[in-house]
C-alpha cells in the first residue's frame, strides 16, 4: 500500500482531571489535551485519520530548570516538526514503513540538535504515525488487527532487529485478540486508600469512586498500579496500608505493578527498597502478586551496565521494565542486554514501537 499525506490540522482542547494525579514530581490538575487529523490518499481514495494524546508536566521531559510552559512549547514543536516531515516523506505515493522510519530518524536528529530527551522525539513521531494508520483503517474498512496480521502496513522488522528478517508481525502475534481484559487502576503518590483518609472538605460525592477500599467495593478492581517516591519510610508504610485496606477484601486474590516512575537517581536507594520489602511479613502476599516494577532508575543511569547489576538478579524473581527509558527503536535491546525483562507499550511511543518491541 502507497500512501500520500495531503493535510494535517492539529488542535487542542483544556481537560481538568477530576481529581489531582500526583506522579514522580508533578501533579497533574489541568491539562492540554492535543487532537491531530490527518487527510491522507490511498490508492486513489481520500481518508482522514485522528490521534490524540494529553500533553502532561514532567514525563516526556524531568529536566528541573524546564517549567510546564516551555515543556508544552517543546511537545507542540516536536508535533509540527513530525508534521512537517511525514508531509514531506509522503508528499508522493510512498510506502507507509519506510516513511516511518525515516520521520522517527528525522526527529531523534532534531532532538539532538533541541536537547529534546529521545521520549520527546518518539512522541512527535508517534502522534502522526497513530493518525495516519487511523486513516489506512478507516480507508481499508479494517481493525488495526487486520491491518496489522496481513501486514497491509508493510512492517520489515528484520531491518531493525536482524532475527526478525522474512518474520511478519502475524508470527509473533497471538492467534486472535484478547476478547477481556483486566482494569488496572493506577494509584497516585497522594491518591486516598482508604474512604477515612479523604478530609471532608476533598469529598467529591459524585456517585463515582474515590479511594480505592470504594474501587474496589463498588467496581470489583483486582488488578493496581502503586506509585513510588523514593522515601524510604514512607513507601513502606503507604505499600502496608495499602495491603490493609486490600487484603481483607479481596485476600491474595489481586495483582500489582510497582511503578519507580524514574525516581531512584542510586541504584543501592531501589535495593534497599526491595530488601525491605522482603524482610518485612506485612507485605509477602504483596511481593509476591507484584507483577513487574516499571522504571525504577533515573533514565540517565537506566541503562547502564555499572548501574544495573542489581536489576538483573532481581529480575531473577520480579521482572523489571524500562518506560521512560524507552525512547528509541534501540532502547529494548539495550535493556534486554541490562536484564530488563519487559518494556512499557504505551500510545504516546508508537504503534509500530510497541510490535517491533513485541516481536523482538
């Protein structure tokens, strides 16, 4: 399938989050949420695609001298350079993967030449890869399943990972979507665990949820997301609490992710953590339903073989993934060779990262 790309029109619309997300060092309360539509050609057919993602504070960028203002800047520019490039990749009839390719080249140089972090990069490229497989979806009358099993997209894995050559994406897939799924409910740094600690004067009484004993009470959640701060006391305490509040209702019948959300700048800070946890016998059930632990290093240090010992014999018992760490199409394979044993798949990286990631 050739493609051209005729138009791309990019918007914002303001959202107030309902109640404030408190993640590494950010709280998140409002937020721009970016909405891109893209005109593109197909065989002679015209078709509009859509993407969108929020534009949320210290994620893409933790750099401490950056304010919000100028991290938003820094987000819509690399959204209108990736604009500009894919326009120009596809100004003829092309081929949808190599013009990919070439655009997420295009904007990891320009990162380079901005000091954007390779996250910020991968995001502009992402915004517009996601909007223009809408449009080949909408065009073909086909799910991103479809497109994706009979490789209508085009995907030559083997030119970024050589054992994947002459492999298309249907041998790595499962052989049919998953028809369920599991919620997982994501449980801030200042997030309520129990309906006591919410003071009266924060009580939302909107007939939704609010701290999770409501979640789980009133929806059933078994499956949790629990940020860390990198305190060490404090983190030991908040995990116990938590247990106390879950654990009488749903006993060893849930499952969780540890989320670092890059807030350990020492290695020996993340181990101490861990050795606490494994000597502490309030949360054994705990550790062992913990599922994996994200990102728990700072990304300039992720990385890094003399940082990353310890990562590597505890993915012996608990897998470790990157997520901020994963900023190029090269990042997996680094982090396979640290003993990293997964990686965070999310929109704002990519479709075809998230495959490619899959297959390897």
């Amino acid at each position: 399938m050739r493609i051209s790309l005729k138009e791309t029109r990019l918007g914002l619309r303001n959202s107030t989050t309902r109640l404030p997300f408190r993640y590494g060092t950010a709280c998140l309360t409002t937020c721009p949420q970016a909405v891109l539509e893209v005109q593109v050609e197909i065989n002679g057919s015209v078709a509009v695609g859509y993407s969108g993602d929020c534009l949320p504070p210290g994620w893409f960028d933790k750099t401490p001298t950056r304010n919000y203002q100028q991290q938003i800047e820094d987000m819509l520019s690399a959204i209108h350079f990736a604009e500009h490039v894919m326009a120009d990749q596809l100004r003829k009839p092309h081929d949808f993967f190599r013009a990919y390719l070439a655009l997420d080249d295009r904007l990891h140089a320009e990162a380079g030449q901005r000091s954007w972090p390779d996250l910020l990069a991968g995001f502009g490229t992402s915004l517009v890869e996601r909007a223009v497989i809408d449009a080949v979806s909408r065009a073909t009358n086909l799910s991103l399943n479809q497109l994706v099993r009979n490789n209508v997209l085009g995907i030559s894995a083997g030119e970024i990972y050589p054992e994947l050559s002459g492999i298309e994406p249907a041998a790595w897939l499962p052989k049919e979507p998953r028809q369920q799924l599991y919620v997982r409910h994501t449980i801030g740094l200042a997030d309520p665990l129990s309906s006591g600690d919410i003071p009266a004067d924060e009580r939302l009484d909107d007939g939704f949820p609010q701290s999770v004993d409501q979640y789980i009470d009133q929806k059933g959640i078994q499956y949790f997301k629990i940020k860390l701060a990198n305190q060490l006391d404090h983190d030991v305490a908040r995990l116990e609490q938590f247990v106390s509040v879950v654990e009488p209702r749903l006993g060893n019948r849930y499952r969780l992710t540890l989320d670092g959300n890059e807030q350990y700048k020492q290695a020996d800070d993340f181990s101490e953590l861990i050795e606490q946890l494994r000597c502490n016998g309030k949360l054994a059930t705990l550790l062992a339903n913990t599922l994996v632990i994200e990102q728990p290093l700072e990304r300039s240090i992720a990385l890094d073989p003399k940082h990353t010992a310890g990562i590597r014999q505890l993915g012996k018992t608990i897998p470790v993934i990157i997520d901020e760490s994963d900023g190029t199409r090269a990042a997996y394979r680094q982090a396979i060779d640290c003993g990293y044993r997964g990686v965070s798949s999310k929109s704002c990286k990519g479709v075809l990262r998230s495959l490619l990631n899959a297959g390897l």
